[in-house]
C-alpha cells in the first residue's frame, strides 16, 4: 500500500491586512495614553493644580460631607420609624376616643333616664304632699267631728238625766181622791210652780255640764312655704275658715285690720311694710332665726287657731313662708 503524505500549505503574507492591525495596536496604545493623561489632568485640578496628593483636606471634606449625609439619612430613618410609631399610637388613640365617646353616650343615656327617674319621684312626692295635706284636713275635721258629737252625747245624757228627775217628781205628786175645788186649784197652782222651778234648775244644770265639758285646744296657725315671697321674709293672712278645717282655701275670704306683731329671736319687735295690701302683713329682710307671729283678735271675729306661732326663717332657703290665722265669725252677729 502506498503511502499518500499531504505537503503543508503555504502560508500566504498579506502586506495590507499587517498594515491595518498594526494601525489597531497603536490606536489602542494611543487611546490608553490620552486616557492616562486626561486621568491625571482632572486629578491635578481637583487637588488644587498638582499632582501631590499629600494635603487631603479636599478629601477629608468630602469625607465629613458623606459622613453628615450619612447620619442625615440615620436621623431621617429614626424619623419614619418615630413616625410609624406615632401612627401606632395614633390609631391606638382614635380606638381610645371612640370607645369615650361611646362610654359618654352612655352616661348621657344613664343622665336622662337619672332625670326621668328623678323627675317621676318629684311628681310622685307632690302627689304624696297633697295627699297628707287631704289626710291633714280629713283629721281636723274628724276631730271637730268627734268634738260635736261629744258635747252631743253630753248634753242628751244631761237632757235625759233631767227628765228621768222631773218624771220623777211628777209621779210623787199624785192628787189625793175627793179634793175641794179650792184645794184642787191650791195644789195645780202649786205643781205649776214647782215644774217652772224645776225647768229653771234643768235649764241651770245643762249650762253648768256645758261649762263644764272640756275645752278643745286651737289648733296652730298654718304656715305655707311659698315662692312669692323672699326667703328672708314673711308675710301673714287672717282668712274667715268657713269649712272650720283650719287651711286656707281658694274659695275663702281674707280678713283685714288685724294687728300683727312679729318678734325677733332677741325679743325685739319687728317692723311691718305697709305695701302688700290690706289683708296681708309682710316683714322684709329678717335675719335667720325662730320668730314668734302673734295677732290680735279683729272687730267682729274670733281666732280659730291660737294666736301665735313660731316660725323658722332661714334667708339660704329656696322660697319664703305665709301664715295663716283662721277666724270665724262671733256668735250674735
């Protein structure tokens, strides 16, 4: 078998192809040096016209300037975060406002239902006033009922007691049988005058058991805490009490001409004002203290309740106080 041996091939030498990449190289090599050069141009002019890089204040202030920027970003960073927390709070705090807000709506809820209640109570207080103020009336005329009835019995017990005498008597006195008409007409005239005597003894009797029942006691004046007068003052009425219950009522007449004496806690008297009309006695600016009202009796009258009283003034108080003095006309006019 023949050996088959291949010759090298020629190498072929372009003189063009030499002279573009030599042209490359020393482009590149003169790229690299301007490079250079314009490298150390701006390092010179930063570093103040030379290339000495021995004085760095330059460069130690540009260090302190990103030191500055750096903790300038540190504090702003602290700041968000403190801003982040205080929107923590915040929220947390519109949470704690709305929950007050509703404990408030509650309480003003609990305030209304208070006043509600409070107000009921009061109306239910003014309905127990009156009713007391009735029961006080009813028990004044219970007693002056029982009064009545008293003296009532009394005086049929008297009435009856004298009867049973002069029945009596009568049935003594029987006339013996066949009598002379003189003697007959002695003895009528005789009967006639013992009765007369004896009317005259009973009438005497049933004045003296009379006299001699007990008396009842005057109740006392009405005192009225009333708003239409000063707390410092008081004002004093004489009222003719036509249903004898010892309370002033609107159907009731005012009496005048009375002499009302006012005396203070030390004894002295008190001077009255004359502009409160006719009918009423008022005293003005009394200190505080117990004060005793007294009346005289007026012309034509007679007191139904006792003739003084003492009154509590405290000028503190919300509302002023009138007294009362019942009066009922004298028997005969």
């Amino acid at each position: 078998m023949e050996l088959q041996t291949k010759q090298p091939p020629e190498l072929e030498f372009s003189m063009p192809e030499v002279e573009e990449s030599l042209t490359a190289y020393l482009s590149a090599i003169g790229g690299a040096i301007i490079g250079l050069l314009l490298t150390l141009l701006v390092l010179a002019i930063w570093n103040g016209g030379t290339l000495n890089f021995t004085n760095i204040s330059r460069v130690n202030a540009l260090d302190a300037g990103l030191t500055d920027v750096a903790a300038d970003l540190e504090t702003v960073n602290a700041n968000v975060d403190a801003l982040g927390e205080r929107l923590v709070l915040l929220e947390q705090e519109s949470g704690a406002v709305a929950a007050l807000q509703h404990s408030l709506s509650e309480l003003d809820t609990s305030l209304a239902d208070l006043d509600r209640t409070l107000s009921e109570q009061g109306i239910q207080l003014a309905q127990l006033d009156t009713a007391v103020e009735d029961l006080q009336v009813t028990r004044r005329n219970f007693d002056l009922f029982t009064a009545a009835l008293t003296n009532a019995l009394a005086q049929m017990e008297t009435a009856a007691a004298a009867s049973q005498s002069e029945n009596g008597g009568v049935s003594q006195r029987t006339p013996s049988a066949g009598p002379a008409p003189s003697a007959s007409r002695t003895d009528d005239r005789r009967a006639a005058e013992s009765a007369e005597s004896k009317s005259a003894t009973t009438d005497s009797g049933l004045k003296a058991d009379e006299s001699a029942q007990p008396v009842q006691p005057l109740p006392q004046p009405a005192v009225v805490v009333s708003e239409k007068v000063a707390p410092d003052a008081l004002l004093v009425y004489l009222f003719l009490d036509g249903n004898a219950d010892g309370l002033f009522d609107a159907d009731e007449n005012l009496i005048a001409g009375a002499t009302v004496t006012l005396t203070s806690p030390d004894g002295r008297a008190v001077a009255a004002e004359n502009s409160v009309g006719s009918a009423g006695t008022l005293f003005e600016k009394l200190n505080g203290g117990e004060f005793t009202v007294s009346v005289d009796e007026v012309q034509g009258y007679t007191l139904a309740s006792l003739n003084n009283t003492t009154v509590e003034v405290d000028p503190e108080a919300g509302a002023g106080q009138i007294v009362y003095f019942a009066v009922v006309t004298t028997a005969g006019d």
